[in-house]
C-alpha cells in the first residue's frame, strides 16, 4: 500500500509544482493597473482598457523624467495623459512649471501647452543592448526615467 501512496504523492506534489509554476509565470507576464476607475492588464506589448488602446511605450512614459545632470528640469507623465514639466526659461532665466496633455504618434511625443505652441520629442528604446527609453530632441536635449 505504502509503494502506491508513495508514486500518488509525488505526482500530485509534480502536478502542485507545475500549477504553481505555471501561475508564477503568468504574473510575471501580466502586470496590473491599480486605478480603480479604470482596470487594466499589461499582457505582452499592449494594454487594454475600455475605452481605448495605449501601446507598451506609452506606458512606459508614465512616470518622472529627467535631465542627466541637471535633474531640476523634469517631467512627470500621468496615467490620465497629462503631464508637469518642470523647464528652464531662457529668457527670464528662472524655472517655470509647464501643465498640459500628451500624446504619442509612433515614436513622436507631442506636448500640448493651454498657452503656447506644442513641443514634439521623440520617444525611443535604446539602440542595442541599451534597454533604456529615452525622450530626445536632439543629441544633447534628452530625459532618463528616474523611477
């Protein structure tokens, strides 16, 4: 009796093994939204909501993002697509705080002020081996994310 038992445990125990496995993998996979206006779930390259489809990169937009050594001048992207960017204004050289919305059109980041014209940025992965996403305006103008 205890040589049948014995297989039966250890099946089950392989079988447990796999579903845990299985569940594991699948939460790394799908990342969740916790807003709760809006229930979303990241699967793969795209996320999913009721009301429209926003791609992986826009979603790796939200956050803060700054300026490599001169990390006062930032900008903060919200879930809601709008956006605090925190600017050096040469002419009054002083810092201002900027508010609007954004949008993305393939890899153009366009920002839209309430009083003065749109700003467009590329928005990009690094080349390579570098996983990093920048947001560029040219070669010397460019954001890291911080978080």
């Amino acid at each position: 009796m205890q040589h049948i038992i014995k297989p039966v445990m250890s099946k089950l125990n392989l079988e447990l093994i796999l579903i845990y496995c299985f569940f594991s993998f699948i939460q790394c996979q799908a990342g969740t939204n916790t807003d709760e206006s809006k229930p979303t779930v990241v699967l793969n390259n795209t996320i999913k909501d009721n009301k429209s489809k926003t791609t992986r990169l826009e979603y790796c937009l939200i956050g803060k993002w700054f300026i490599p050594h001169a990390a006062d001048i930032n900008i903060t992207f919200n879930k809601d697509k709008t956006f605090v960017f925190n600017d050096f204004n040469i002419r009054t050289e002083e810092m201002e705080v900027l508010h609007g919305i954004f949008e993305s059109n393939g890899n153009k980041l366009i920002l839209e002020y309430g009083n003065k014209p749109q700003q467009t940025f590329r928005f990009e992965k690094g080349k390579g081996a570098d996983d990093n996403y920048y947001i560029t305006k040219d070669k010397n103008y460019y954001f890291l994310k911080g978080d």
